[in-house]
C-alpha cells in the first residue's frame, strides 16, 4: 500500500507563512504521508494488546473481577496508543522556487485520540460501577487510581492546547545545488536526498544509497500517485547534471 495516497490533500501553500515568499513559486504541492514503518507498530503493540486482553477475560471468568478490571485499562490504553501513534500522519507542504525548496510540515493527529479521551472517562466510570454492582465487597480504594487516570486523560482530551502543542510544527528548506545524491522509491511515492548543509552529520561521499542504515540521514520528500509526474520533472530539471536519481527502495526510518 502506498504509504501517501490515502486521502487527496488540497494544496495548502497558501496558508504558509513561506520565509521566501519574495520568491516567485514554481511548484506547490501538499500531501499526508506516514513517515514511518506502520507495521513495526503491529509488532511493539501486539503483546501489551493482545495479553491484557486475554488475561482479563480469564481472570473475569474465574470469578477475580477486580484483576480483570485492572487489566482492562493496559488493553484499552495499548489500543489508544497504537492507533495514536501507528496512524499518525505527517502533513508536507512544498513551496519550490528557481533557488530552493522549502518544506512546512506537522504532526496529523486523527480525530478519533481526541474523542477517545473525552469519552475514556465514561468508559472508565462503566467500567467501575459493573466490577462493584458484581462484587459489592470490592475495595473502593482499588478503583481509585483507574478513576483518576480516566480523569487525567479526560482533561488533556478537553485542553484545546493539547493538539496545537503535539503538532510539532516545523519548517525546512535546502538550495537545488545542495542535493548531493537522489534516490527515488516510485512504490512508496518519494524521494529521498542526500542533502549538504550546516548540520549535515556525515559526508556525502560516505552515504551508500544502498544500505538501509544509511538512509536516516537522507531527507525524504513525499509526493502522491497524480503528483509524482511535476514533481520528478521539477526535482530532474533544477538538480545538477551530475546528480542521478537512481531507483531504490527506502528503509523508514522510526520517527516519534
């Protein structure tokens, strides 16, 4: 599946508060993009899932509901958290000039992890009065710590800040004479670049396109199916003579 033809994104470029905007635009394109490897979550995520899961079940039919109640939040938080992080998608906005390419990009947070914490509470308070209406004996100090996460995780939900903060906004940009080398993965829709800067960590000449451990030091630039034409047309045309972009396949890189 590719990883950024999920949803059309509009083009967002003139929302941006472009640093060149003195200069004129040639390209502009947006695009959502998981600029990540989602099926290592399916791996991080499948046992704190999968075990609460099963074990509350066992503990609630072997008559211990109190250890069937508390295994109950591991698992829903285990689903929150895969779904938070795991679908999370990172917006690109790309404004390209005759000079450079400058990026704006931040964190797409589904809309569904802010309506699971302003319902979590009511599922948590369900929850609690089900374990005690069938053990009238259990301690209510025990249900205590659930109800003040339930709380706590309601509150984030309701704080309008919240997302602002999480977006992570970030701005980016290189010139075209910077790129040093191009790799194209046409089956994920990018290109990933090998960049000259001031923070440049290693050495063009020692980066092996080749080796996956090398790629987190390439800069990934997304592209969908119907954009991918213009823009490897712009990226041939305004990248030295020198610079091939050769066909690969990129190892993703985690990203948090």
């Amino acid at each position: 599946m590719r990883r950024t033809g999920w949803r059309k994104t509009p083009d967002l470029s003139d929302r941006m508060e472009w640093q060149h905007a003195d200069e004129q635009a040639v390209l502009t394109w947006t695009v959502k993009a998981i600029d990540r490897n989602i099926m290592v979550w399916w791996y991080v995520f499948a046992l704190p899932v999968g075990v609460p899961f099963f074990l509350s079940g066992y503990f609630y039919f072997s008559g211990n509901d109190l250890l069937a109640f508390c295994l109950v939040f591991p698992f829903l938080m285990s689903v929150f958290l895969f779904y938070k992080i795991g679908m999370e998608k990172t917006v690109f906005v790309y404004r390209a000039t005759e000079q450079r390419l400058e990026v704006c990009q931040w964190q797409d947070i589904p809309d569904l992890v802010f309506t699971f914490l302003r319902i979590f509470p009511f599922i948590v308070v369900g929850i609690i009065l089900m374990t005690f209406i069938s053990s009238p004996g259990l301690s209510i100090a025990a249900l205590v710590g659930p109800a003040l996460v339930g709380i706590l995780l309601a509150s984030v939900g309701a704080d309008s800040n919240y997302k602002t903060i999480y977006k992570k906004f970030g701005r980016h940009e290189f010139r075209w004479s910077d790129i040093c080398q191009a790799m194209l993965d046409e089956k994920k829709g990018l290109l990933a670049l090998s960049v000259d800067g001031p923070t440049k960590v290693v050495k063009d000449e020692e980066i092996d396109l080749s080796n996956p451990e090398h790629h987190m030091y390439l800069y990934p630039i997304y592209f969908r199916l119907d954009q991918q034409e213009a823009v490897l047309g712009l990226f041939k045309d305004r990248m030295s003579v020198k610079v091939q972009m050769v066909p690969g396949n990129y190892k993703y890189v985690f990203a948090g």
